[in-house]
C-alpha cells in the first residue's frame, strides 16, 4: 500500500477517535456531574440521546455508507475506548491505594 492511499484511512481512523473522545468523554462528564445531580436520570437520559446521536450522524456524514470508509472509524472508535479505558483504570487505582 502506497502513502497516499493510507492518507484516507489514518483521516477516517482519526475522525474515529474524535468521535470516540466525545462519546466517552461525555460518558465520564455525565458520570461525574450526573451522580451529583439532583435528577440523575434525566441527566444520563439526555446525555445518552445526545451522544449517541452525536456519533450516529458523524458515523453517517464522514462514511457515506462506505465499509472502506466505516471500518478505520470505527477502529479509531474503538481504540479511544481502549486507551480511555486503560488511563480511567490507572487512574482509580492510583485514588484508591
């Protein structure tokens, strides 16, 4: 495989892990603000509609529908999941010892 037909990829993977920052960042902002909340659940509630929404229509916008386009995202997608969960583990360990 040629440069620059990895440029496509490395920009769907990375607007993945854009995505993927928002998801899981807004999970962990409505974790923290949400359990202090007097009416949690209409915070995860909108939260939840608002993310997934969010993700839905970047996933629609960028790929068109193309698997060439949806899979590098979704691999960006799912490694900020990955390294968001190792740090938020590291980082609790780290609290409670």
């Amino acid at each position: 495989m040629e440069i620059p037909e990895l440029i496509p990829i490395l920009f769907y993977f990375l607007v993945g892990g854009l995505l993927g920052l928002l998801f899981f960042g807004g999970l962990w902002l409505t974790i923290t603000k949400g359990m202090l909340s007097k009416n949690p659940a209409i915070w995860f509630f909108v939260s939840m509609l608002f993310r997934i929404g969010l993700v839905v229509m970047g996933f629609y916008f960028v790929t068109r529908g193309q698997l060439a386009r949806l899979l590098p995202c979704l691999a960006g997608f799912i490694a900020i999941r990955m390294v968001m969960t190792k740090r938020l583990e590291a980082a609790k360990k780290a609290t409670f010892i």
